[in-house]
C-alpha cells in the first residue's frame, strides 16, 4: 500500500473577490475634454478653449477625488491647458491678421 495522503480541502475554496472601485469618472472625462480641447483649437479656429478649460476643471477635481487615476487626470490637465493655450494663440494670430488686413485695405 502507499502512504499517499490527500491534503484536506480549505475551508474557504474561493478567496472573497476585491471590491470593485468607483469609475474614476472625471479623470476620463478630462482626458476626453482634454484630447478633444486640443483638436479643436488645432483645426477649427481656436474653439478648443471651452472643452480644455473643462478638461482642467475635471482633472484638479480628478485629482482630489481619484488620486489612484493619476494618469488619466493628468493627461487630461496637461492636454487641457495646451487646448487653452492654443485656442488663446490662434485667436491672437486671427486678430494680428484682421488687423493687418484692415489696415492694409484703409490704405
């Protein structure tokens, strides 16, 4: 005969699952606002600046309320001041060239 013994079972077979954590909810949505702030200060004219401003908004309260998201809500506060400073920039250079073109054709 062999002395082979078979270990007991556990208790408990199955280890509880984790919790499941919130969403990190606004750290997405800056990152959203964020990447669309920037695309839309690139290509229609500086109208970035409201969906980046709300990407800044969205990541310092990502940040304060999700800080295990830190990716997220600061991808989304970097690409959220760059939409603002792009959209301030366009607007500037839409400005210098009415300007010059007006003074150009009162000549």
């Amino acid at each position: 005969m062999s002395d082979y013994q078979p270990t007991p079972p556990p208790s408990t077979p199955y280890a509880p699952a984790p919790a499941s954590g919130k969403s990190p909810v606004l750290s997405i949505l800056s990152l959203i606002f964020g990447i669309l702030g920037v695309v839309l200060s690139l290509f229609l004219f500086g109208t970035g600046f409201l969906p980046g401003a709300a990407a800044v908004v969205l990541g310092f309260l990502g940040r304060r309320k999700e800080p295990q998201a830190k990716g997220m809500w600061l991808t989304g506060l970097i690409t959220g001041f760059v939409a603002v400073a792009l959209a301030i920039i366009v607007w500037i250079g839409l400005a210098v060239i009415v300007g010059l073109a007006g003074a150009s054709s009162s000549h």
